[in-house]
C-alpha cells in the first residue's frame, strides 16, 4: 500500500521559534495533502489541505500565518509552526490522497512539544 | 454547516458481543463516507469505504441515504478491535472533508 512519512517524528522547542515539519508520499504522487492536529482525548481536526503548486486552503479558526504549508512537489508537503507557543504542543499527523482516489494514506504523526 | 456526528465518544463490549458505532452525517448530495481506525500506538488507517461494500475484519458498514447514518458493525467483537474509530465524509461537490470526533471502541475480554 501507499507510504507516507513524516519527519521528524517527535520534535521539542522552545517558545518563539519555528519548527517544521515534513510529510512525504513515499511510492506515489500526492496533488492533496492533508494537516491535522490530534488532541490528547483523540478527537482529529482537520487543519488545511495543501494542494501542489498552489496555495493552502485552512479550516475555519486556523491561523494561516501560524502553520505556514507549503506543497512544493508531489511527494512533499511541509507545515511550519511559527512564533511556537506552549499551546501548540500537540500531535500533528498528515496525510496524502493520489490522484485517482479518495482515501487517505497517514503518515505517522510528530509529537511537537513547545517548553 | 456540514456535520459528522459520532454520539459515543466512548463503547465498551465485551468480547463476542455484537458491536456497533454510530455515525450520522448532514445531507449533502452524494457524499462518500469512509471509516478509518487507529490501534495503539499505530497511524490512522482506512478501514473501509461506502461504494466498495466490504467486510474488513469482520466490519460491514451500509449506507442509510434515508437516515443519513453510516454505522460500523460487527456481529461478534474481538479484543484486538479495541481501537479509536474516526467516520469522515467527503463532500465531492465542494471537495470537503469532514470528521466525526471519533469513538474509542473497548473489548473486554
């Protein structure tokens, strides 16, 4: 089946700075890519879809200046969590859908955690 | 707004016993509906979709257009199903994607 992964898979910082983070389609092209945030009682929320070659379009409530993405390629998307804030700690998952299907393949998740 | 409901954030069976999770979703047109699980410590991963009416691991789902439900069944639940169980539609007409807030289904042996 399809891979997706993401990198790195557990990332700590301090409060101000940037992380990023990256979600690869490993064996397929992927023209969307999916953000979500995963909260500590395991309700999903779906951040932004990023398509390739063009602009991210965000959930309601979802600050575009805070989670920059960028969907450079078809194999790579990155989310960018700028200015982090003990708040942002969470666990980030991305996900990839081909060109043909609906169904998304996951990526493993990053545990972000802002000191 | 589009809505998927999952009413249980929480079902515990007993092994053996039928298991069902609910999920409701608003109309819109000819939605496909999906469900995905994660077991511990792994990712997400789709379990089964609408149109291709599989079973996998035991699991059937039907889609109800007249009660707009989506509920995930098995006749007799196994311990390793014990996982968290996400319904999500896609919304093809204006491509969205929405989620229920998920169901931790527990197998108690």
């Amino acid at each position: 089946g399809a891979v997706v992964s993401q990198h790195p898979s557990r990332v700590i910082c301090k409060s101000g700075t940037s992380v990023k983070i990256e979600c690869r389609s490993l064996d397929f092209q992927a023209t969307t890519m999916f953000w979500y945030r995963q909260f500590p009682k395991k309700s999903l929320m779906l951040m932004a879809t990023s398509n390739e070659g063009s602009k991210a379009t965000y959930e309601q409530g979802v600050e575009k200046d805070k989670f920059l993405i960028n969907h450079a390629s078809l194999t790579l998307s990155t989310l960018t969590v700028t200015s982090a804030h003990p708040e942002d700690s969470s666990f980030y998952i991305c996900s990839a859908r081909d060109v043909a299907g609906r169904i998304q393949f996951f990526g493993p998740g990053t545990r972000l955690t802002v000191l | 707004a589009q809505r998927v409901t999952q009413p249980e954030k929480l079902l515990s069976v007993f092994k053996g016993a039928p298991v069902e999770l609910k999920c409701n979703y608003s109309y819109s047109g000819s939605p496909e509906l999906f469900w995905y699980v994660q077991y511990s410590r792994q990712r997400l991963q789709l379990l089964l979709r609408h149109i291709s009416r599989e079973s996998i691991k035991g699991f059937t789902a039907d889609l109800n257009k007249g009660e707009t439900s989506f509920h995930l069944k098995k006749p007799f639940a196994q311990e390793e199903d014990s996982a968290m169980y996400y319904c999500e539609k896609y919304a093809g007409n204006n491509r969205k994607l929405i989620w229920g807030l998920g169901t931790s289904l527990a197998v108690n042996p």
